[in-house]
C-alpha cells in the first residue's frame, strides 16, 4: 500500500494534478502532501507562517476578508475559508515596513482553493521599527479611460506630481488612491499601475464605480479587473500609530448602474478587524463614495449610521472622492470626513478644474503619533499656498451677487476663519450668512456663473455641491484692493488679493 501511494504521488505530480504553492508551505490533495511543514487543525483548510528576518511574528492580524485570527507564538495563523475565497492579506504590524513588489504595496497572496484541501500561504515583513511621523498622499478619481487622458495624466499632472512627492514631501511617504483608477474601461487597470509607481511611494487602491467591469450585473464578479490588478477591494494595514481600513462601498449591478453600500459582510469583517486596534489609535479609511453627503441616493453611502457605530469610541479621519468637489463634513466629536478634488479635474478636459471651481489636485497629510498635524488640498499646477481663487464684481451671473466679490475657498470648513481687508481699513471677520451655502440650494451652486462663466469656474452640473463660497460686497464704491485671510485649525494661513480695475 505504500509503495502505492508512492508511485500515486509521482504520477501526481508529474501529471501537474498537484498545483504548486505561490510560497514553500503546503497543499494537500486527497490526503497526500507536498512540501508539510505546518500541520493544519482539524476543520482548518488555509494556514500559513508570518516570519521576520529573525524568526516567527506573534500576534499579526491576517484576514480572508470573511475570517479574522492571528499567529501564534510560532507565526503561524489558521483558518477556515470559503472555496472561493480569493485573497488572504495581512494587517501589517506598525513595527514592520508595507511590503511592495513592483513599485506596489503586496499585503496579500492569492488562494486559489481548487480542488485542494489545505493551502499554505506565507508572509515574510521586514521589522523597521514603528513610524514616529509620516506623510499622507491622498489622490481622488485618476480616472483614465482613453490613450489622450494617459497623455495628459504623462504629460500635465505626473511631472508635476513626481517631483513634489519626492523633493517637498517628509519621507517616509505613502499613499492611497481612492477609487476610479480608471474610467471603465478595464484594460487600463495596468496602464494605471505602471504610472503610480513612478511616483516611487506605496500607493494603495480603493475601487470605485468605475472600476467595475460595466459588462457584467454581480458585484462580486464586476470588480475581477481590480483585483487581478490589485488585490482584495477591502482590506486594513498599519503605519506608526495609525491604522488603515480601505472599504469597497460600491455595489455595483452593471451597465454604470450601483448604489453606495457597505455589504454586511465588509461590516461583520470590520467589526472583527477594530477588536485589534486600540482605542488610541488614530484610524483612516479610505473608500471611494463619501459616507455624509445625502442629495441623492448614489451619493452618501446608505449605511453609514452602521458604519459610524462600529467606529465609535475612536479618532477617524474618513477620506473619500467619487464628486470630484473639495468638501469636509464634520460627523461627530471624533469623526471627519475629507472629501478630495480629482486629480482628472472635472475631466480630463484642459480646464484643470473639478467640479467646484477648485483646482484638479490631491490632498496631502502630515501624521505624527496618532494625530493629523496638518493637512492640505494641492493644486497639480499649482504651489501649495493657492487656495482660493476671487471673483471680481459682474462676474456671477446672479443679479443678486454681481455688485460684489465670490470668494472660492477651496478646502474651506466650518472650523476656519475667513476675513477681509478693504484697501487700508482693518480686519473684517466674514459671518457665516455670507457663505453661499447658507442661502442657495445645495443643488444650485453650479448655476450661479450660468452660460457665462468666468476662468477658474465651477462647472453646469447640478449635482455638483460647492459649500466654500463667500459673498462680499465692498464698503465703498471706489475701494482699490480686497485681500482675503483664511486661516485653518492647522495654523495655516493663506492670502489673495484682488484690484478693482
């Protein structure tokens, strides 16, 4: 019988029944085994061992997506997955660098369950020490669907972009982009990889609705292109005191067709996922379609009260895009949510602006500890001190508004102070009724340049949401200049000044 078997397992393999592991560890067909060098438990079909330089890492959070466990004293971690189960990642430990494998964060491996029993899947973390301070680069809708817009994403905004992550930004850097990569049209998945890892950072990826192959009605098997691309479309990670939870928040039933919604099971995942993070961490999520804003169904995400019960009790920095508009809401005492401009503009259209008039960009984060100690919306083509752009009198088109001044803050919020000076009298504080928001429609923002639009203008849409405008109308008639002041929580202070001529 064991002569058997031995010549059985030849002919297995050299037959290629037996598939060959992405790592050393083990698969187990029909009893017989290749390479054992863990012993599964009873019931457990995926096991693996998370390993160091010098030896096995206690205590790592590994994850199928469904099943949330850790290693042991050995490093090794078991579980119990679905056949069709994916992925399994790693929350990489805050003491360990993100791995990458050609220019891109690899936290995860594929299982391919198949026909096998048992597949072993291994992660090997390079110990650096916990991060005391670090820089964020969050971009918002790349969105590249046709070869003119990669031209343009090569030629305006990544030479741009390249130079000011690797010169101006405090190393170390990473990155995430959050959502619509590409513009449907799925091919571009790669061709968008091989320009984000120019920029020479580790860039994670958030999936959006146009991320999805339209082709195809079931979620699940829409988002294939993604996740041969990139991996698993929810997953967490660490970064010093900080950590990261990327969630898919689009349901997606084809033909350009979804809804903003967090499945139940990301959110039994979730919950399984913060029982290991503590309190005083400072946690981030990245996800596409922002979870606050309500004017319309595929706009906010639908369970969003769900969502920010789990998170209760933490510091959370939500950052998401899907808008192509710069808006920050405040959710509660310990929740934030930033809203990014795109890095595409409105579109990939020339005019270099989103939605809202401001400039198409990205945000920048500096982190220290567990905290935000500053963070800022950057114009591509633009320095960094440009914030605001100033409408002189007749440029709105509103009867109402065209004997003053509209001031565009783009990255304003509530907790700003926004002032004005008329030639040489003193500082005036602006009150809020003089922000546009308070007055207009939310849906109506976008009208007030109608047909005449003025440079550096919001576009027509109507669902656009533009909550960073200011009305002013100067004391005299004969004024000469009008500077405007914003200052945000951060100690940042930004200055523009237009002449009446």
């Amino acid at each position: 019988m064991i002569k058997y078997i031995k010549y059985l397992l030849v002919f297995l393999l050299a037959t290629g029944f037996v598939a060959c592991s992405e790592d050393e560890g083990a698969q187990i067909l029909g009893g017989l085994y290749e390479k054992v060098d863990i012993t599964p438990e009873p019931g457990m079909n995926l096991v693996g061992r998370v390993t160091d330089g010098t030896g096995p890492i206690e205590g790592v959070v590994v994850s199928d997506g469904v099943t949330v466990t850790t290693t042991d004293a050995q490093g090794i971690y078991q579980m119990r997955v679905k056949r069709n189960a994916p992925f399994v990642f790693v929350s990489v430990p805050a003491e360990y660098e993100i791995p990458v494998e050609n220019g891109m964060p690899k936290i995860y491996k594929k299982i391919a369950m198949g026909d096998n029993d048992v597949v072993q899947r291994s992660f090997k973390l390079e110990r650096t020490g916990k991060k005391k301070r670090f820089t964020l680069l969050a971009l918002a809708d790349v969105q590249i669907g046709r070869d003119d817009e990669v031209t343009m994403l090569d030629e305006e905004v990544l030479p741009l972009l390249i130079p000011y992550v690797q010169q101006e930004l405090e190393a170390p850097v990473y990155g995430i982009s959050l959502g619509d990569l590409v513009w449907d049209n799925m091919p571009f998945h790669e061709v968008y990889k091989q320009r984000i890892r120019k920029i020479g950072v580790p860039v994670f990826q958030v999936i959006g609705n146009h991320d999805h192959n339209k082709a195809i009605t079931v979620d699940a098997d829409a988002d294939a292109s993604f996740e041969a691309a990139f991996g698993p479309t929810y997953y967490s990670y660490n970064i010093g005191d900080c950590h990261f939870i990327v969630l898919d928040d689009v349901l997606y039933t084809g033909s350009s067709s979804y809804t903003a919604d967090i499945t139940d099971e990301q959110m039994a995942w979730l919950e399984q996922d913060l029982k290991y993070v503590p309190k005083d961490k400072l946690i981030i999520i990245g996800l596409h379609i922002a979870t606050s804003r309500r004017n319309r169904p595929t706009s906010h995400v639908a369970d969003y009260k769900e969502l920010y019960a789990l998170l209760d009790g933490y510091n959370v920095r939500i950052l998401s895009g899907h808008s192509h508009n710069n808006y920050t809401t405040t959710i509660s005492e310990t929740i934030e949510e930033n809203t990014l401009g795109a890095v595409m503009g409105a579109y990939w259209n020339g005019e270099e602006l989103c939605n809202d008039g401001s400039p198409r960009g990205y945000a920048v984060y500096e982190i220290e500890g567990n905290r935000i100690r500053n963070w800022y919306y950057k114009g591509t083509a633009f320095p960094r001190e440009y914030q605001m752009y100033l409408y002189g009198p007749g440029e709105a088109v509103s009867e109402k508004y065209r004997d003053g001044l509209i001031l565009n803050i783009f990255n304003w919020h509530t907790t700003w102070t926004v002032e004005v000076q008329e030639d040489n009298a003193g500082w005036v504080t602006l009150p809020s009724d003089s922000n546009l928001r308070y007055e207009m429609d939310r849906r109506a923002y976008d009208f007030m340049f109608g047909d005449t639009k003025p440079e550096h203008r919001p576009t027509a849409e109507p669902e656009s949401n533009n909550d960073h405008m200011f009305y002013y109308k100067p004391a005299s008639e004969s004024w000469g200049t009008v500077t405007v002041r914003a200052s945000d929580p951060y100690g940042n202070v930004y200055t523009e000044s237009i002449r009446n001529e």
